[in-house]
C-alpha cells in the first residue's frame, strides 16, 4: 500500500521548537501548533507558579475534554438526523 507523503514543519509553543509530521495540510499543522500555543499561555497566565510539564497536563485535560464534548454533541446530531430521516422529515426544521 502507498503511503502518502508527509509534510515537515517547525512550530513554536511556550517559546520552544518542536518539528511536526504529518499527511495534513502545512497549513493545518501551523494551525494545530498555533492552537496549542495560544491554550498553554492562556493557562500558563492564569497559573503563574505552575511548571510548563503541568501546564502541557493540564492543556492536554482540556482538549481531551472539549474533543469528548464535541463527540458527544456530534453523535447526537447524527441520531437526530437519522431519527428525522426514519420519519420522512427530511424538510423539517427543527
């Protein structure tokens, strides 16, 4: 099987470097790096005493739980729609 190519870029988060690899889009990695960034100094603002391995910690809780919500909101979309599409819905509004 081929493996598609994987893209290598450099982004800065709380000041050091680390390389990404990936098959996304560079634009999406920059994106990604620039999203983590921006969570760990918020956090690391509001919690000026806590070393960066916690703060890294306490980003990695957060998007753990901003990613279950987002599962949990998307899962029940789809049973809505599909609930709505079981009874000849497809126009309605909800």
């Amino acid at each position: 099987m081929e493996e598609k190519e994987k893209n290598r870029i450099s982004v800065y988060i709380m000041g050091e470097e680390y390389i990404l690899r990936g098959s996304s889009s560079t634009d999406k990695m920059h994106e990604v790096g620039h999203y983590v960034d921006q969570l760990m100094k918020s956090l690391a603002e509001n919690n000026i005493q806590m070393s960066k391995q916690k703060i890294a910690v306490l980003a990695a809780l957060n998007l753990a739980d901003e990613l279950l919500r987002l599962k949990k909101d998307n899962s029940l979309n789809t049973e809505n729609l599909r609930d709505r599409k079981e009874r000849g819905g497809d126009n309605e509004l909800a």
